[in-house]
C-alpha cells in the first residue's frame, strides 16, 4: 500500500482516505476551489425500494445552513432532501400535492432520515 498523498502545484499534500474494502487504497479527494467542499460523484438508481422513483429535479437552494433539493414527479408529489451543511446529515421531507408552496416553505417543513420517509 502506498502511504504517500500526491502533491499539488503549490507544493502541499493533498487530502486522501482509504477504501473501505479489503485492499485499504489510498485515494486523493476532489475538493471545489470555490467553496472548498468535498467534490462527489454519485448517482441514484431505480429500484423497488427507491423514494425517488418516477421524480424529476424541481430546485436546488444552499441558504447557507443547508442544501435543499427538491425533487417532483408528474402527479405533483414531491420529496425535499435536506443536507445540513456542517455535519452532512441528510433528512427528506415528502408531499403529495403543490410542490411550489412547499418549496418556498422548505424551512418549515418536517424532515425525517431516509428510514422514516414513507
């Protein structure tokens, strides 16, 4: 295993983790020069048991707190997913109807972890 971080252009070790598997690769992370937050590739398959099924992106707001991503499906449903800023932790909360107004009450609302999301 290596146990060296790349160096950057100015000279400095970049952040890494380890792999969470058998071989514990050490891998350099992605962070944006602007905001300096951890860069992420993920995505977000269908599935039987996947909340987001069937839903398109709404909207997208940091106010600076959290993250808000609001997702809406075809019938006007709607799931909020809330990401606090500084911890990371991630909360949704859901609705069946007039996803605009609960949008812009998105403070307000009531979040739940994933477990908890009907």
């Amino acid at each position: 295993m290596d146990e060296r971080t790349k160096i950057d252009v100015n000279q400095e070790h970049t952040i890494a983790g380890i792999t969470y598997d058998s071989n514990e690769d050490i891998i350099n992370l992605n962070v944006n020069p602007i905001n300096k937050r951890l860069r992420v590739d993920a995505s977000i398959s269908g599935n039987d048991n996947d909340i987001f099924d069937g839903y398109g992106l709404y909207a997208v707001l940091d106010d600076g707190t959290n993250l808000y991503i609001c997702y809406q499906n075809k019938d006007d449903k709607w799931i909020i997913t809330r990401i606090n800023d500084t911890t990371g932790i991630v909360t949704y909360a859901k609705g069946s109807s007039d996803t605009a107004t609960n949008w812009t009450n998105r403070a307000t609302l009531t979040y739940n972890d994933y477990a908890h999301t009907s």
